[in-house]
C-alpha cells in the first residue's frame, strides 16, 4: 500500500471516529434527558445551537452568507431530512428501550450504508476490505453479546426497535449525501445547509410535542448544538477523504463509546467482552486504514 493512501486513510478514520464519538454523546441525549424533554424537542433545540454556532463562525470570519450559497439546495435539504429523522429515531428509540440495544439497531447503518455505496457511487469491494469489514462485525456482535443486548427485550420495544431500524436506513441514506456533498460544497456550507434546513423541519413537530422547560433546563440541549456541529464537520471532513467502505464501519466504534458512557454516567460495569469486542474492532479500522484498495477506487481518490 503507498504511504499516501495509508495516510489518507487513516486521518479520514480518524475524524469519522471523533464525530462518532461526539454523536454518541448526542444519541445518549434521550437517556440523560431521563422524560424532561421529548426526542423531537431535543433535536430542534439542538439545530438553533448549531445554526447560532455557525452564524457565530460567519460573523467572525466577517463574510457574508451569500458566500456559502450552494448550486444544489434541495440535495441539503433532502440531506436535512434523512438526517433530522434519522436522528429523531435513534434518539426516541434510546430513550424508550435499552440503550446498548438502540445502539446495536442503529449500527445496521453500516450494513446499509456500504451497499449503498457499491450500488450508487460505484465503489469497489476488495477482498482485504470485506476482511477488514467483517473483523469489525465481528467485534460489534462481540460487545453486543457481552452487554447482554436484547437478552431482557421485552414486547413494549417493538415499536422503539422498528423506529430504530428506519433510523439507521435513514442515516444511511444520509451517509451516502454526506459522500456526494462533502465533494460539490465547502464543509461550512454543507454545516449551515443542513442546520438550517433542520431547524426548519423540526420546528412544527417539535411543537407538538413540546414539554415545557426553563431557561436551565432547556441550555444543556441548545449547548449539544456546537457539540453537534464539530461531530458533523469531523464526519464531513472523513467523508471527503475516503471512499464509504472505508469510514461506514468506523460507526461500529459507536458501541466502544456507549459503553463509556454507560460507565461513566449510568454506572454500567464493562465487561470482558466488551474490552476484547473494543479491541477487535480497532484492529478492523487498522486493517480498513492499511488495505490495498481496488484500482478503479484508487483512481477515483486521486481525481476527488
């Protein structure tokens, strides 16, 4: 493998893992929330941090906002929509069943998201990568076991684990926008499009279910808006650097940090499973990072 790609490889790893491990912070939201707040309620108060966030960024670099404006507007919003509803799903499902099941559900994104781009980006699949895909599946259903995932699931989490399974299809949809996006705007104009097309889309469904909040109560959600614009912009900056079925199974690092999370704020005991299922699936990100990829998708990096 030439050193250049192995270095590419491994920085969009890298920022993809960063932005997962922000947004699993942000998907435990529902759970820490503990009922003061309802999913949707926490998206849309999430979406007016993010765009203060960026106004905030527009404003110090003292351009104008025409300066982000995009030639494909309806591919963010429809970009927005996948990934506000994506989001609302996960984030319901978190909070109405068992987090380290939510979380297990929500990772068929990578099963979803790879296909897709096979299908539509024309990716090519080596059989070193499918390894290295298949070593961090491994590892998943290894902490998956270990933490007992849908060992007490019971018939009220149907409906949560149903919505989580269209959130991890949405979400992957979103991934493969993300893809195409990254490549055709600048990384703060995919931010301000999707923020504000998000803050739109939640604002009528958050108010249909809003739960009244104090100024205190309501600031830990507007404050995952910044939270939540760095975890997009390491995730967009991964994407643009490597083809999906390199960065899609970087999310499988999503069970390691739910289970930090679990420890440090739930008092959930990792077990061994889950410490040798952690090592596994990072020795499948070295291996996605190291592997020769096919030539078509070699030629394909370079152009980009």
């Amino acid at each position: 493998m030439r050193p250049r790609q192995f270095y590419t490889n491994t920085r969009a790893i890298a920022w993809v893992t960063v932005g997962t491990a922000l947004f699993s912070l942000i998907f435990a939201s529902g759970k820490f929330a503990d009922g003061s707040a309802t999913p949707l309620q926490i998206l849309f108060l999430r979406y007016i941090g993010g765009l203060a966030t960026l106004l905030l960024v527009v404003v110090a670099r003292r351009e104008r906002l025409s300066a982000y404006r995009s030639p494909k507007p309806l591919s963010h919003f429809m970009r927005a929509v996948f990934g506000a509803s994506g989001g609302g799903a996960l984030i319901y499902a978190s909070a109405n069943m068992p987090i380290v099941d939510a979380t297990a559900i929500g990772l068929l994104y990578v099963v979803f998201v790879v296909p897709l781009g096979v299908l539509v980006l024309k990716e090519r699949l080596g059989r070193q990568q499918l390894g290295a895909i298949t070593v961090c599946c491994a590892g998943a259903a290894i902490i998956m076991a270990s933490r007992g995932a849908f060992t007490e699931f019971q018939p009220a989490y149907v409906l949560p684990a149903c919505i989580a399974v269209l959130g991890a299809a949405l979400l992957a949809v979103e991934g493969l926008m993300i893809k195409v996006l990254s490549h055709a705007d600048r990384t703060m104009t995919v931010l301000l499009y999707v923020n504000t097309f998000g803050l739109l889309l939640m604002a009528v469904p958050a108010a249909m279910q809003w739960v009244p909040l104090t100024l205190e109560g309501a600031l830990p959600f507007v404050l995952l808006g910044p939270l939540a614009v760095t975890a997009q912009y390491c995730i967009v900056q991964g994407y643009r650097l490597a083809s999906l079925s390199v960065v899609g199974p970087v999310d499988y690092t999503w069970l390691i940090f739910a289970g930090l999370i679990g420890f440090l704020f739930f008092g959930e005991q990792p077990t061994l499973g889950v410490v040798a299922g952690s090592a596994i699936v990072a020795a499948g990100g070295i291996m996605l990072a190291v592997v020769k990829s096919p030539p078509s998708e070699r030629e394909s990096t370079s152009a980009a």
